[in-house]
C-alpha cells in the first residue's frame, strides 16, 4: 500500500544521494565500497549509532524551531526504557572514584504552573565512556547503574545526585570511529548528562546538558551542543551541581 509521508521522503532521500553521486563521479569499486561498508555497520550493531551521530541534531533542529518549551538536544542511541525508579540516588560504581555531582530542578508548563508526576529519565556514561544495558563495547553492565527515573513532587521540583561525567568517545573501534576518522573528524563528544521529561498530556521532552568550559564543548563529533545546553559550574553541599528548570508544552494541534 503506498504511503504518502514514505512516498515523499524516501524519493527525495534517493534523489539526493543520486545527485552526490553524479557530482563526485562516483566509480562502480566505490559504490560497492559504501555498500560494503553499510553492513559491516548492520554487522556491528551502529545503525544507531551512525544515525545519531550524523542526523540526530538536524531532527533537535526541526524540533527546537518549533517549540515552546526547554531546547531539546539529541536522544543518541543509548536511552533505556527498562531503567528503573531510583530514590534520589543513581547506582554508580565505587570503583568510580569521580566526583559526586547533584543534579536538581523543577518541571514547569508554558504558563509557569508547576507540573507534579512528572516522569524524568536520566542517564550519562561511567568515566571510561560506557553505557549500562549495552553490549559489545559497552561491556554488558546492568541497566540499573548510572541511568534511574524519578518523578517531580507536588511543587514540581525533582534532585537527584550522581558521579560527575567525562569527556566521552563514542565507540571508536568500529566502523562508525572509521568514517568519523577517514572524514578529518574525531570520536569525542564533551561530558553530558542526558534527561527525558514525560507527562501525559505534554510533549516528551528530550535533552541532554554539558558543563561550560568542558573538553570538546567547541566541537563535538555529534554535533549535539547548543548554548543554551552548557551549564555553568555551581557548587552547593560541597558538590559540583546543575540546576535545570524545564518547561514542557502541551501537542499543538
Ligand atoms: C552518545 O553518548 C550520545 O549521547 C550520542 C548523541 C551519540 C553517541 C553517543
Ligand atoms: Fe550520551
């Protein structure tokens, strides 16, 4: 059955790749050199990966242009559904001897009223850039560490405290490192932490926030850094903070 939305885009996505492929002449051994390369990125698993990387900012583009609420930043491939509620605190490993950061703020509507039962999902990398959940790379650590959901109070405020993220390479053994490599570009991306915001009757809000000053701030390899993303350094209870107030809109019809 035709599609109208896959009609449209999917001819325009071909129409673009075929006029690159005219303007740089490409030669039957590199045509088959791309194909080739698209699946050992199947084969590695970084279809994920490898969109995010490249993409996923243009889609927080589209989004942030037309929204009211908190700037939106790019998901990247290793949100969790399954992470679990935590009670003020992410499980994180002793071994992990970074600093402690404290994360806290309030959930808010367009008009300014305070949204209580707010869903928050959090969740960054350990400091040697791995994601819990994850394979491979990743090193199949249990989901529970270093990602949790919490819920916003009746004032709308929520706080939870964490270990302080690191300057973060993107898996860079694999193919997608190789491109990155071969395109004159790097495989590192600036300390983030990564938020999703949900309440029925709102919009999801996805976003993620790095710290001002921060290593690769100035050029991330995902090209996911936005000013109103980057943080000031804050300490409060001897800990490093981020205070974060986030605005959530209601589906425009
Ligand atoms: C990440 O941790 C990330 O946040 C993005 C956007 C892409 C790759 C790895
Ligand atoms: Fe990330």
């Amino acid at each position: 059955m035709k599609n109208p939305r896959v009609h449209e885009i999917a001819t325009a996505m071909i129409d673009a790749v075929r006029k690159v492929l005219i303007d740089h002449q490409v030669t039957e051994a590199e045509y088959r050199a791309g194909v080739m390369y698209m699946m050992k990125v199947a084969e590695a698993k970084e279809t994920g990966l490898i969109s995010d990387v490249f993409l996923n900012s243009t889609i927080v583009e589209i989004k942030a242009a037309n929204t009211h609420g908190s700037a939106p930043a790019i998901q990247g491939p290793y949100f969790k559904e399954d992470a679990p509620f935590v009670d003020g605190k992410l499980k994180t490993y002793d071994s992990d001897d970074h600093k402690p950061l404290l994360l806290h703020g309030t959930v808010k509507d367009e008009a300014g009223g305070v949204v209580s039962d707010a869903v928050i999902d959090i969740w960054h990398s350990t400091p040697d850039g791995r994601y819990s959940g994850f394979g491979g790379y990743h090193g199949d650590m249990p989901v529970e560490y270093y990602r949790g959901k919490i819920r916003t109070d009746s004032q709308g405020r929520w706080r939870v405290q964490t270990t302080l993220p690191a300057p973060y390479q993107i898996p860079n053994k694999g193919p997608t490192g190789a491109l990155l490599t071969m395109m004159g570009s790097h495989t590192w991306r600036p300390a983030h932490v990564h938020f999703k915001i949900r309440k029925d009757g709102f919009e999801p809000l996805t976003t993620q926030y790095y710290f001002e000053g921060g290593e690769w701030v100035d050029s991330d390899c995902c090209n996911g850094v936005q000013p109103e993303l980057v943080m000031p350094a804050a300490i409060e209870q001897n800990m490093q903070v981020m205070v974060l107030d986030f605005v959530i809109e209601k589906p425009r019809a």
